[in-house]
C-alpha cells in the first residue's frame, strides 16, 4: 500500500475540501468481508487531478457525479479523480472490504469463553481505507454520517449517539467536522454501563465474558471519567465539543486506547478479570484521563501534518498525568512517571531511532516514516518538556492553551501555530525553548560534585548537553540516632543554561551525606552521583523520605546500569537491600522488572544467573514478609517468575494447591504465570496446559496457553510455535503472535534455541513484508531473540539491517532490538 507523502497531501488540500461523508457498513456478509458504500461530497477549488484512498477486497462500483467509473482504475489503494472540474463533486464507491485479525481496520473478534462475535475499528493513522473510500489525510476533515447493518442482537457505537431503526439497522448522529483516522466503530453484544453527566450520555462498554468484571468497575470508572470531565471544563475554556462520552473495552487491541471523538476504544486487559496492582489502577486512570485530553488536543484541534503528532500525544499524556495525580483517588502518579514513564523516553532517546520530539517536517515524508514516531519520545519525553513548560509559564500555560482552542476549534494547527498561541499569553520566549526542547535529540547528562571550601563546602554541577534546566538539589545527612536513615537539609533551586557547562554554588556547613540532583524529578535528564553521595545511596536509599525521591534514585541507578558504569551485581545487591522495606508499590514494580527483564536476562553473564534469580526471589519473600498489602500481588508476581529449577517442586506444589504462602491469592492470571514458569523449567506437561485451558475458557487463557506451549524446553514444542509465528499461512491474531513470542524466547533454553536467532532475521522479515506495521513492531519487539545476548547474534542483526527492502516499521524496531543486544554485551564486557 503505497505511502501518502506529505507533498501529495499539501497539493490536494489545495486543491480540493471535504464536506461531508456517508458511510453505510453492512455487518452481515460472513467472516471474512463486509460491504462498505461511501458517499463523499467535496468542492474542487480549481480543475486538477486528484485521488482517493480504498483497500478493498472487491471494488463493485465507482461513480463520480453520476457517471460509473472503472474500478479497474483502482491502482493499489489509490482510485484516481482525473480532469476534476471547479466546483462542488460527488464520489460514490462500493466495496467489499476484509475484516483484520491484526488490530488494524476493522478488526474481528471470537470471544473463545461463548463464541460470541466483536468487530471495531482501528483506523490510525492511514487505515480508514480499509473500511471506506476516504480523502485520507488529517487536514481534509469533514462531518460525518454513518449507518451500520449488523446482527440484531448487537449493539452499535460510534462517535456520535446511535440509533437503531430497524431491527440490525443503526444511524450515528452527524458529527461535527473530525479527521478521517478518529472515525470509528464498535459493534457486537455489548454489555453496557450507561449513566450521564453534565446533560451528556455516559458510557462502559465490554465483551458479555468480562460483564461481572466491568460491573466491579463500573462505579469507579465512571466517577473517575466524570472527575475528569470536570476538571478539564475547570482548566479549558472550550466545552466538551461532541455529543456523547462512550468507552468501549475492545479485545485484541494494539495500543493502550485511540482516542476517537465520543467513542475511545480501549484495549480490555483494562477490564481487569483478576487481581490488580496499585500500579496498574493508576495507569488505567492515567490512560483514561489522556484519552479525555485528546478530546480537545487531537480531535477539537487536530495536527496538520504528521511531523506534529507530538502535539496530540505529548499534551495528552501531560495532561492524563497532571489530572491523575491531582485526583484524590490516586497518589503516586509522579513517582509512577519519574521512574516507570520517563525512562521510556530516555531509553528511546539513546537509540539509532531517536528523533526530536517535534522532527523536522523534512524527516516525515510520508505516513510510513511518520508511524515509526509513536515512541517514547513523542509521549514520555514530550510529556516531561511539557511539564517544564507549565511550571515555567505558570498560569499562562493554560491561557495559551486556550487561545490555541479558540483559534483553531475544529480546524488543523501546526507546531508553529501552537507556539504562537502560547507566546501570546506570556513574555517569555517560548520559541528558544521550543529550539531546545523540541528540536534537539538525546539526553542531557548533570554530574555532581561536591568539595572543600573556605567557609562550608562547594557544590559543582557537570552539564552534559545543551538544553537549559530547572533542577531541585536535595541535601540529605544520615540520622545522628540511625545512620540508615537520611534526614532532609534543603532543597536548593539550580538553574544551568543551555551553553553552561559546569554550575558553582559555595555552601555554608559540612558537606551534606547525599547529593541528589533533580530531586523532585522537574527536569529531563540523566543523574550522575559524587563517589560519596553514591556510597551513601547504597547504604541508605531506603532511608530517603520521600518516595518521588527514591524514584528518583533507582531511575538513575538504572541509567548508570544501561552506560555500563554500575555492575549489575551491585545493582542487584541494591536491590536485596533496599527493596523489601520500600512502601511505593510503583517503585516496586519497576524495580522488580527491570531487574528481571534486563539485568538478569540481558546484562548479567550467563554464570551469576542462577544465583541472581535466586537473589530476587529472596527479595520477592522479603516484601511479602514486609506485609505492605499494595506490593503484594507484585511480589507474589516475582516470586513465581524468578523460581529456579531447584525451586521447580515447591512451584508445583503451589500450582497444585492453588495457593503461594504468604502471597495474593492464585486466581486465573497468577495460575497461568505459575505454569508458565513451570513450563519453561520443565516441570509443565502438555496436559497441564490442557486442563488449565480447560478451567479457563477465555482470551487469556488462549493466550496463555500459546505462551506455554510455546515456552515448553522440547524441541516439537519450538518448531510448531515457530511454524505458527512465522509460517506462511498466516493464521495468528496480534495477540496470539505477541502470546507465542513471549514463550518462545527463554534465557534458560540456550542451547535448544540456538538454531533460531540466525533463522529469525530472515522469517520474520518475510512475515512482516506479509502482514503489514502491526506485526511488523510485534516481531521486531517481542519476537526479537533478546535472551540471546552472544557477539554471533549481533554480527546477525547488523547483517540483516543492511538489506534494502525490509518493511520500514520492522527496521525501525529491528534497529532499536539490534542497539539494544550491542548494549548487552557492553555491559558483560564492562564487568567481566
């Protein structure tokens, strides 16, 4: 499918505007198609030649003011206008489209729990033509109405209120002007939680299998999503500008949530079907209220041009930030963005795909280059300069805003437009620090050190980059009564600009135990310790009050760990020491994972691993022993997933029982994990996964069944997962791919893998030429043989990123899984 480059997009928004679509879905046609006629009406403003966009199955009939044309004409996706004249025009087309299992288009779904049937509509960021005729760039927007045939028995969303008709006959109300990629749809038998709120209908909407989970819920989703709603008409001007507020909890879905006008679809492992974290109950706020911000930043006031989509997403997730952690519901939403969040962005921010967070429109060229930017740059790091800009502008931040609202409601803004919105309510220059926070890559790096001096002691700052900074200094000194505690001095202001390079503050008294730099967490950029605050940092990081603090801490642990300058031996014996008495369930987590996923599985040699896994368990019963309720279920987590087989019977034991001592209760989602654990030591039969699937009949438990099958130490069991992943025949959905992957690749089953690296550059490149960008990323991300960690598996990678026609999305993250091995073994070398 060809890629719209941007100058194709500027030509037809000059030649031509949109004023309206009819889009009459039929949902009856069988499993593999549906019908789709679009009727289009749109003004040429000059005689011209132009296009529009259609993926069909069958193209049936095309007809331009009356008159058929050929659908023969149809080149890929592109159906040419030709010898358009001035003025107003008609584009009817009729097709035959394909229903996806990839997440993109309109994605079909069989809940396996009651076999009943989902479809939705994933339509960013050019994927509207798979189920409509469409002028398909974001500056053409137009109203929209939509009409769905569909079984009786199904309920059907979509952006605006809908109604039925007749008996499987649904109407949409017109919407107001919307961008093509946010049309959406949502249809199958519901169950629904409706309510209203300020005049408008509210609504929860999930698979009949999760009903009496999203009952559970619904109450507290609903009364946060009205907080929101609430707060956001405190903050904007510009009322909520569309007609109804619907969220629908869809299977199988690629992204956290879309934020499609008045129906934001959500993926369901949000509807949680058991135990939840602290953690995961502050980022389902966290999504919920970022989605809501796109209703004004993306879908009122939309990009222009995708080299802006920072605009929507970093604002969003900025907002869905600051709204979360100011409800009262909620506490540790900054600390959960300091050390979960961010290092998203600063991870991304240090590899071969780095980009500024608003790139030079030169560098998005077409939609292709421009879906590669949805990173953690674009939400994370955008997220965090944004936040320095609100503390900086103060109230004018959202003065800004607002004019930005006023001035371009319904309509496209560019980044240029934007900074002019916020300039016109501040006299700060806002264009030199768009130049250095927006157009500039990489991280920023602050060194501490801390000396003599004549009256007290001098505090230098090294500056590494050039961006200007706002920065708390914490000052901590052991407890005179408890040297494993630190007590607060000051907290002191620095403020380094873009050109400086070192800082001086002379200081009156001892030098402080503890130099923290960044404490509170205002700024984007990496920490470095002096020898002495470090030793302290291993002596006392618990000690620190203040949890934002210690996420602080870890994080920079964390990066000095991934520069190869902190063994990972040392990091996990900060880790046995400090975790197990830390009380924010947050830190806990990210902690844990990282200390599995990359120290242990990564960057540890293969001979201390043994003994480090048994180190987090240790940990993990640490934590439990605590007693700190909101860790639990995270340390019941780590404890299965880092048993060893020594460990393998008393595992058994507990899977058998039903029951981990001292840990959460073994519901579904920790039963799988125990299996799956059991599995990838060997200790898990195919008639165990067998009876578990039995037991549980749902997606997950689908799922979970793929990943252990795949994850079983047996040679028959790694062919058919492979077969199943790369084969021809297609077959996997996005989440059993995703499922499959995750088995697959086990540190512990070196040798019975070491065939596939060098087969894997090779079949999933085939296989994402084949399947398009969704299983593209999942392959190049998951599937990645990361547990191969050898100098013969990077020559591999290198190898195969020389090739020229690999899909770009499959580069992309290719290039990042590739980056990331050369890292590994920077570290082993570093500390062999």
């Amino acid at each position: 499918m060809p890629a719209l480059n941007r100058k194709e997009a500027e030509t037809r928004a000059r030649d031509i505007t949109v004023e309206h679509y009819t889009i009459d879905l039929d949902l009856t046609r069988g499993e593999e198609v549906f019908g789709s006629t679009t009727v289009i009406r749109f003004t040429a403003q000059r005689a011209c030649d132009t296009f529009a966009e259609v993926k069909p199955a069958v193209l049936r009939r095309v007809r331009l003011d009356g008159a058929d044309l050929d659908p023969a004409a149809l080149d890929d996706n592109r159906l040419p206008l030709a010898g358009l004249t001035a003025g107003p025009h008609e584009l009817r087309v009729e097709a035959d489209m394909r229903y996806s299992s990839t997440g993109e288009g309109m994605h079909r779904f069989t809940d396996p729990a009651d076999g009943e049937v989902y479809v939705y509509t994933q339509l960013f960021l050019d994927d509207v033509q798979r189920i409509a005729a469409a002028f398909d760039q974001p500056d053409l927007k137009a109203r929209f109405d939509v009409a769905v045939t569909a079984p009786e028995e199904w309920t059907v969303l979509s952006n605006s209120t809908t109604t039925r008709t007749a008996p499987g006959r649904w109407q949409a109300a017109t919407t107001p002007p919307l961008s093509t990629y946010v049309i959406a749809v949502a249809a199958g038998p519901f169950h629904s939680v409706r309510s209203e709120h300020a005049g408008l209908p509210f609504g929860l909407h999930c698979r009949r299998s999760l009903a009496e989970h999203l009952d559970r819920d619904a109450e507290e989703l609903l009364a946060f999503t009205r907080r929101c709603f609430d707060r956001y008409h405190e903050m904007f001007d510009e009322p909520y500008p569309f007609d109804s507020y619907d969220q629908a909890f869809v299977p199988e879905f690629n992204a956290g949530a879309m934020e499609n006008p008045g129906l934001v679809t959500l993926r369901d492992e949000y509807v949680y079907r058991s135990a939840a974290t602290p953690t995961q109950l502050v980022w389902r706020a966290v999504v919920i209220a970022h989605e809501m911000a796109h209703m004004w930043f993306g879908d009122l006031v939309t990009l222009r041009w995708w080299d802006d989509i920072w605009l929507n997403e970093s604002f969003a997730e900025y907002m869905g930030y600051r709204v979360a952690a100011e409800d009262p519901e909620f506490s540790g939403v900054w600390n959960e963005f300091a050390i979960h969040r961010k290092p998203w962005g600063v991870v991304a921010d240090q590899r071969p795909s780095t980009h500024p967070v608003a790139p030079d429109p030169a560098d998005v060229p077409d939609t292709a280059s421009a879906l590669n930017n949805f990173d953690g740059i674009s939400y994370a790091k955008g997220a965090a300069a944004l936040r320095q800009l609100a503390i900086w502008l103060g109230e004018d931040f959202l003065a800004g805003i607002n004019t930005h609202f006023a001035r371009h409601r319904f309509g496209n803004a560019s980044l240029a437009d934007f900074l002019d919105s916020l300039s016109s309510a501040t006299d700060r220059d806002v264009q030199a620090w768009a130049e250095a926070w927006l157009r500039t890559t990489g991280a920023d790096t602050l060194t501490a050190t801390a000396s003599p001096a004549p009256n007290g002691w001098r505090l230098e700052v090294g500056h590494t980059g050039g961006r200007p900074h706002r920065i708390g200094v914490g000052l901590y000194d052991r407890a005179a009564d408890d040297p494993g505690v630190l007590v607060p001095r000051e907290r002191i202001t620095l403020d380094l600009t873009a050109t400086s390079t070192v800082e001086r503050r002379e200081l009156p008294g001892p030098r402080p135990d503890l130099v923290l730099l960044n404490d509170g967490d205002l700024s984007y950029v990496k920490t470095r310790f002096d020898d002495h605050s470090w030793e302290t940092v291993e002596d006392t990081l618990g000690g620190l009050p203040d949890p934002l603090s210690r996420a602080v801490v870890w994080s920079a642990a964390r990066d000095l760990v991934r520069d190869a300058r902190l063994a990972p031996a040392r990091y996990l014996a900060l880790v046995g020491r400090h975790l197990p008495a830390e009380t924010d369930p947050g830190i806990v987590d990210s902690v844990l994972t990282f200390a599995r996923a990359f120290v242990v599985d990564r960057y540890l040699a293969p001979e201390h691993r043994q003994a480090a896994l048994t180190g987090l368990a240790a940990t993990a019963r640490g934590l439990l022993a605590a007693g700190h309720e909101p860790s639990r279920l995270t340390a019941t987590r780590a404890l299965i997933d880092n048993s060893t087989a020594e460990e393998a019977a008393e595992l058994r034991g507990w899977y058998e029982d039903g029951a981990i001592p001292g840990g959460s209760e073994a519901d579904p989602e920790l039963r799988w994990r125990m299996l799956l654990r059991l599995c990838v030591l060997g200790a898990g039969t195919p008639a165990d996964i067998d009876a578990e699937l039995a037991r549980d009949t749902s997606a997950f438990g689908l799922e979970s069944a793929a990943s252990c099958r795949a994850a079983r130490p047996d040679a028959e069991a790694k062919a058919a997962a492979w077969q199943a992943m790369f084969g021809e025949a297609d077959t996997l959905s996005n989440y059993l791919f995703k499922a499959t992957a995750q088995g697959f690749w086990q540190p512990e089953q070196q040798e019975l893998l070491a065939g596939y690296p060098a087969r894997y550059y090779q079949d999933a490149a085939a296989m994402a030429a084949r399947r398009g960008p969704a299983l593209a990323s999942a392959a190049g991300q998951g599937a990645f043989p990361h547990a191969t960690v050898t100098a013969e598996s990077l020559a591999l990678g290198r190898a195969a990123l020389e090739a020229d026609d690999i899909q770009p999305a499959f580069r992309r993250d290719l290039a990042d899984a590739v980056d990331d091995l050369a890292r590994a073994l920077r570290v082993r070398a570093a500390h062999a």
